[in-house]
C-alpha cells in the first residue's frame, strides 16, 4: 500500500513540506498566543486575554447583514440607488416623486402650507419667545438641512436658502408651517474650515435655544449624511441632546446617491447604535430631497411630533371620501336601462350582474372607509382641542413676556437675503 503523500499525488519531499506545515499549524493553534504574539496584543503577558479592537465602521458596515425589513421598505419608497446589472438592457427607472410600488390611494403626500420665515437668531438674545409648538432640524453643514425643511414644505418651495458652499446658515432660523408648527432650521457644525470662536457660539446658541424650548420643543431631527451615516460630532451631539432630555430622531439624507445594499447595512447598523441613546427614536428615517422619496414619510413624523396628527387623517378622510364619490359613479354608469338588458340574452345578462355586484361591493367598502376616516379624523380634532389650548397659553404667556420685562429682548429678524 502507498502512503498517503503517494495516494494524494505528493512526492515525499513535498509529503514532508505538508505534514510539518500542518503540525506546525496543529500546534499553533494551541500555543500561538505564546509563540507568535499577534498585532494587537501588547507586550505584557496578560495582553492575550485582552479583547479584540474595535472595528473601524467600515469594516464593521462590510460585515452588517441588512435586515430585510429595511431592504423592503428601501425598495418601497425607491431609495437608495440601483445600478443597472450589466447584461440587463433596460434600467429601472423610478418616478420623480420616488413613490413607485407604495403608493396608496388612501394616503396621498400630504400637503402644507409653504412655510413662512418669521425670525432668525443669530445670538441667544435674539431667540424668539415659544409661540407654538416646534421641531428643528441639526447637523453637520452642507448635510442638507434647508433643502429638507423646503421639501418637507412641497414642491417648488424655496423657503429656506440652499448652497453647496457649507456654512451659509448661520443662525436659527424660524418657519411658521399652518397647523404643522413651527420648524427651526439651524446652523450647521462640524464643519472642515470652522474656526473654533465659531464653533463655541453655535454650541452656545443651540444650549441657549435647547434650555428656552424645554416644553414646546417636541422633537430634533438630527440630519447626517446616508453616505457616512453618523460621525463622531454627530454622536457628540446626540449624547448632549440625550443629557437635555429631549427627544430626537436621526434623519439620512441624500439617499439618492448611496447604493441601495449599502444603505440597508447602514441604517441595520445605526439601529444598532441608536440604543445607546435613551431619548433617541429607534428608527432612522431615510430620504432624498433631491428625488423626494420618502419625504412624505418624514413629514407625517414631523406632524405626529408636533401633535398635528389632524392633517393626516383629515387628509386620509380627504381622500377615502374622492374614491367613493369615483366608485359612485362607476356603479352608477353600470345601470343598464331594460331594453339593453333585453339585447344582451341571458350570458351577457350574467355577466353584467356579476360586475354590477362588484362595483356594488367595492362602493360599501369605500364606503366603510370614509365613514372610517371621518371617526378618525373626529378623534384627531378633539385631541388637537387639547393640543391647540396648550398652544394658544403659550402664546399668551409669550404676549405676555414681551409686553413686560422681556419687550426690550422683542424679535431680531436678523434673516437677509
Ligand atoms: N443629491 C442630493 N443632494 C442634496 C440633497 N439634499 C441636499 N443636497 C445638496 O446638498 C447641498 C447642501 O444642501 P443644504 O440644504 O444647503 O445643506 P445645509 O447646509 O445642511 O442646510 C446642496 O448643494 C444641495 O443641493 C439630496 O437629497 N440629494
Ligand atoms: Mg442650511
């Protein structure tokens, strides 16, 4: 019989070469840590029990499986960009709205009020009195606060000024948006070129603002890069927020120019991070203002956040009530008069009956709908009585602010265009 380097079709040299590299292998398995001390243990004796360092997040990004739910609903509201397979010869394409596979006729975008600027504050005198509820949108420059904050007020809305230069906000600026509250766009941080005079004002402005906005400041949405996701300023920020009490929600913009398969890693990833937080949302709200997906998305957040769930189902009402009018008139044109039912013979009789009977049916259930809506909405209104009181003393005691010691103080509009 040969030996085994024979039978596997090695010579007895290389036979040799194998089994002492296996023994070796064998044997540094076990001892390895003795003998070849690895890179990242130190020289003290005790360094093998240490832990392994941390990934950096690009390793750790390559070795996410995304959570299919995420991938799902990337694919939904078509964000995310999707390179072509090269042998496939026509590429997907997605609507401008970005809205493709989702949409629902029973929630259409929701539509506001153009937003309207009513004060700026580029130091904390001149921080306006709480006249409503609010939301304020943060972080690093040029992340694309202001394009956001014009998205989430509709299409061609340029209320807030957008550029590619970062640094161009440079103090906080307020919109009144109807019955959504009042949105806050801030200046950004972190920027490259930021002196460090500069950086210490905007960290004064925004604890002044966050400390005068303890009640009526209901959520901060804060905006990072979908390419990078959070950076480490951007954490700094958060735990800060956390230490406030205040609660907050990570925004990914500019999702339109990150790959779908790495967004998805990404976000699985941020969720994982986000539990560190105790004040912050568990879930990160992807978007494009450029495309404008999943723009209706953050704007139904907005309005929950600001207690203006009112819009929503009095626009769900708004619309559960345009399909049953449609499907009125749909069974209303299936009507046949005697004398056409009488040409028709029994078949065509059957038939018409059968889609009579559809129509008829998908009527009720528009029906039930409306009536559905309508009590949601009622609900939404009678909560938004209590919400509106709230609202209404705040802007009292606000009047009442200014018109005593607090009048010298007043409201620096301070916004040039
Ligand atoms: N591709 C893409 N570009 C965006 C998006 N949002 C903003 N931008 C661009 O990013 C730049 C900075 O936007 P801006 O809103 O001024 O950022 P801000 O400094 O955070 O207010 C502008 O050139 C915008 O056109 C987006 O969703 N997709
Ligand atoms: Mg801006």
């Amino acid at each position: 019989m040969l030996p085994v380097g024979h039978r596997l079709g090695l010579g007895r040299p290389s036979l040799h070469r194998t089994l002492s590299r296996l023994s070796l292998s064998c044997h540094s398995a076990t001892v390895s840590s003795k003998v070849i001390p690895p890179r990242y243990a130190s020289s003290s004796p005790s360094s093998t029990t240490q832990a392994l360092p941390a990934l950096s997040n690009r390793q750790r990004l390559l070795r996410t499986e995304p959570d299919r739910k995420v991938t799902q609903l990337l694919e939904d509201l078509a964000l995310g960009s999707v390179k072509a397979h090269p042998f496939r010869t026509r590429q997907k394409t997605f609507s401008k709205k970005g809205l493709v596979s989702t949409y629902n006729p029973l929630d259409p975008p929701i539509k506001l009020p153009p937003p309207i600027f009513f004060a700026g504050a580029y130091k904390s005198q001149s921080i306006p009195e709480p006249s409503g509820l609010e939301v304020a949108f943060v972080g690093r420059s040029n992340v694309g606060k202001s394009s956001l904050l014009n998205a989430l007020g509709g299409p061609r809305v340029h209320a807030a000024r957008t550029s590619e230069k970062p640094g161009l906000t440079a103090q906080l600026n307020f919109y009144r948006v109807g019955e959504a509250g009042i949105w806050v766009d801030a200046p950004g941080y972190g920027f490259a070129f930021a002196k460090t005079g500069a950086m210490d004002a905007w960290k004064q402005l925004i604890d002044d603002y966050l400390s005068k906005r303890s009640k009526t400041l209901k959520r901060v949405y804060v905006l990072a890069d979908g390419r990078h996701g959070l950076k480490v300023n951007d954490k700094e920020f958060c735990r800060h927020l956390n230490g406030f009490g205040i609660k907050f929600q990570i925004i990914l913009t500019k999702c339109d120019l990150v790959p779908r398969y790495l967004l998805a890693r990404r976000i699985h990833l941020l969720h994982q991070d986000l539990k560190e937080y105790s004040n912050a949302m568990p879930e990160c709200l992807p978007v494009s203002a450029y495309t404008g997906a999943g723009v209706d998305r953050v704007r139904r957040h907005v309005l929950q956040s600001t207690g203006a769930s009112n819009v929503i189902a009095a626009s769900r009402h708004a619309a559960a009530e345009h399909i049953l009018q449609q499907k009125a008139r749909e069974a209303d044109d299936a009507r046949v008069s005697p004398s056409t039912a009488l040409v028709l013979g029994s078949g065509g009789r059957k038939r018409l009956e059968k889609s009579r009977q559809w129509l008829k049916d998908s009527k009720e259930e528009a029906e039930r709908e409306w009536r559905q809506a309508g009590r949601i909405k009622d609900k939404a209104e009678r909560g938004k009585g209590d919400k509106g009181m709230e609202s209404r003393d705040i802007m009292k005691r606000g009047r009442a602010d200014r018109s005593g010691a607090g009048r010298a103080k007043g409201v620096q509009s301070s916004y040039k265009r």
